[in-house]
C-alpha cells in the first residue's frame, strides 16, 4: 500500500471533512477493538471521537470500507465506555455539539456528583447544570 503525504480525511459517521482535534491515545485494554488504535481524532461535525485509521482514506473506496469498520467495529465499543450525562442521557459528543451552537468549547463538559450512599458518582453535564459551571470557573 502507497503512503501519501496529504492525508485526506472524512469522518466515518457524518461524512464532514473537517477534525477539531487529534490527539495520541494509549489503550490499556488489550482485548478490545481499540488494542491497535494509537491516535484519535474528534470530529468538528458530529464531535464523536473517531480511531484516525477509520478517519483517514487514501481511495475513495476506503470511505465506504472506513464507513463499515468503524459501524460494525469500533463504535459498538465506544458506545459502551462513552461519557454519558446522567440525567439528559446525552452522550458527550451530543453534548459538545449543543454547546459549540452557544460558544463554549470548553472541553469542560462534565462534573461528577457523590453519592452518599457509596454508589459511586454520577456525570450531570454542563447543559443540565450551566450553574455548577460557573461556580467553578470563579
Ligand atoms: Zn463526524
Ligand atoms: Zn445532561
């Protein structure tokens, strides 16, 4: 397979040709579909974090193929580890997403609750308590 300099890129999940950010992960999970995925990119569209390999194509047949992996392969996987808000039940990307559409793009999307009980904490993200932002920015 030939490497080319210009990566040509376009999200598997919404098409946009466009990242807002890419950035190297370290998977400590060996068994999962990410065991190989070394660099991540977020899209500036749907804001999902996308495995590069899936995002980057170097034939227009690799859109299609990249379509199918990242479907069929990686994303059932990150559904399961994504952050979810607790209470709207959004995920981070929509999140991100409404959040971009009011100008924040602050990565700071989430604070934790404790729970007294010992249940563990819980995710509120910043649309269902913009006050508890705030607090803290002060
Ligand atoms: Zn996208
Ligand atoms: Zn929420």
């Amino acid at each position: 397979m030939q490497k080319e300099n210009q990566e040509k890129l376009q999200c598997p999940e919404c098409e946009s040709t466009n990242i807002r950010f890419r950035f190297k992960v370290n998977t400590k999970e060996k068994n999962n579909a990410y065991a190989n995925v070394t660099e991540e990119m977020q899209c500036a569209s749907c804001f999902m974090d996308i495995p590069a390999n899936v995002f980057i194509y170097n034939t227009d047949d690799e859109i299609e193929e990249n379509k199918k992996i990242w479907q069929s392969f990686y994303k059932p996987e990150h559904l399961k580890v994504a952050a979810q808000c607790s209470r709207c039940s959004q995920y981070y990307w929509q999140i991100e997403k409404q959040l971009s559409d009011i100008n924040i793009t602050s990565p700071d999307i989430f604070y934790q609750t404790y729970d007294t009980k010992g249940s563990g904490g819980k995710m509120v993200c910043r649309l269902c308590d913009p006050e508890a932002f705030k607090n803290n920015k002060q």
